[in-house]
C-alpha cells in the first residue's frame, strides 16, 4: 500500500496535522507512508509557460519535480488542508496548479483529505473534490473536518473532529482493500 500524504498546511503540527495523523493512524503497518510538508517546500505557482503543452512534463525545476515523483509513485494520495480564505491553502491551490501537464497519471489512485476551519468549508470540499474528479482519481474517505473554534484554532474543541478523521483513515484502507486485494 503506497500512501502520499500531502501536509498542505502553513503549521506543520497544528490543527490540520493533527488531522492527518488521525487518519493515518488507521492504515496498517505495511502501508508504506510518504508524507510531504508543503511549507518546506520551495515551489512556484504554475506560471505562464505553458511548455507542458509541447513538452508534456512540468519544465519548472524547483521542489514540486519531487512531489510529482512520490504522486506518480502513490496509489492512494492523502490531501490535509486548513481552510484558508473559504478555500485550500494557498500551498496546496499551487500544487494543484502545478499539476496541469499531469493528464491521466493521477487516474485511478484513491484520494482523501482531512480539512479544518470553522466556516465557509464547503469551498474548500469542493476545490479538493474538483481536483480528484478532473484528474480521474477515485474519491475516497469519509469528508472529516476539523471545526476549530478560535481564531487560530484548537482542534480540541471539537470532540468529532479527530472522530471522522479516524474514520476517514479506516473508510480508504477499505477502499484500498477492496480496489487491490479483493479484486486480485
Ligand atoms: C489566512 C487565514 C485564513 C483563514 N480563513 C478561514 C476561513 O475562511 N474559514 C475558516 O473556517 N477558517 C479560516 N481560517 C482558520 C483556519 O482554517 C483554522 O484555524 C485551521 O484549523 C488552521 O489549521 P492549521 O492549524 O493546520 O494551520 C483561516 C486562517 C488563516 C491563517
């Protein structure tokens, strides 16, 4: 089992993380786990090039030629993003950006996520949502959010939170079960 999980938040333990590791907690151990903090990466935004379009691979050289490695190389993808202005963060709009010149690569992986915020969520469901479905992947997990109440949040006011994101974790190992082992 060949997990990506794509940390998309500007805090590398905070609410979102948290979020994450829940859910990962569920897969057994001999899912082998990549994790990829976004804000340690140094990666533009998907510019005005468009050489993708002749070359058919990203010709930017910067941090995302390695995460487009470990994307190619994951069956399921995990995405964890606060939700940021009603939407992804903007580390993670980036890499979806990025990954135009991608067509077809990412088809049939599993995707999930985990999300925090406390409103305007719906936003940043669909932005995740758009991105598996245009890229053919198949939509897994069971949609956990984390509603952090404060400004800067504290997952710990929102006893269901960490709740869902353990269900989230056990719903793709599910499905990952049923898509590679029971079908074999
Ligand atoms: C710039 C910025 C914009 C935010 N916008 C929203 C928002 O639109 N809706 C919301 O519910 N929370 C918003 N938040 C709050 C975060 O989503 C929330 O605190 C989240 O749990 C932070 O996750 P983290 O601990 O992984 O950074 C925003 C936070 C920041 C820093």
């Amino acid at each position: 089992m060949k997990v990506l999980a794509i940390y998309g938040s500007p805090r590398k333990e905070g609410n979102t993380a948290k979020m994450m590791d829940a859910a990962l907690s569920e897969f057994p151990e001999e899912a082998e786990i990549h994790r990829v903090y976004l804000s340690e990466l140094n990666f533009s935004a998907c510019g005005p090039c468009r050489e993708c379009k002749t070359t058919g691979n990203c010709v930017i050289q910067d941090d995302m030629q390695q995460v487009y490695k470990e994307m190619l190389w994951a069956e399921m993808i995990v995405f964890g993003s606060p939700t940021q202005f009603s939407d992804v963060s903007s580390d993670l709009k980036k890499l979806m950006e990025r990954t135009w010149w991608m067509k077809g690569d990412l088809k049939n992986k599993i995707g999930g996520y985990v999300i925090t915020g406390r409103r305007y969520m719906e936003s940043t469901l669909n932005t995740l949502h758009a991105f598996m479905l245009r890229h053919r992947m198949i939509l897994g997990g069971s949609g956990a959010l984390g509603f952090t109440h404060t400004e800067m949040g504290n997952l710990d006011n929102d006893p269901l939170a960490l709740k869902d994101a353990h269900k989230t974790g056990k719903r793709l190992v599910e499905l990952y079960r049923f898509i590679y082992s029971e079908k074999k």
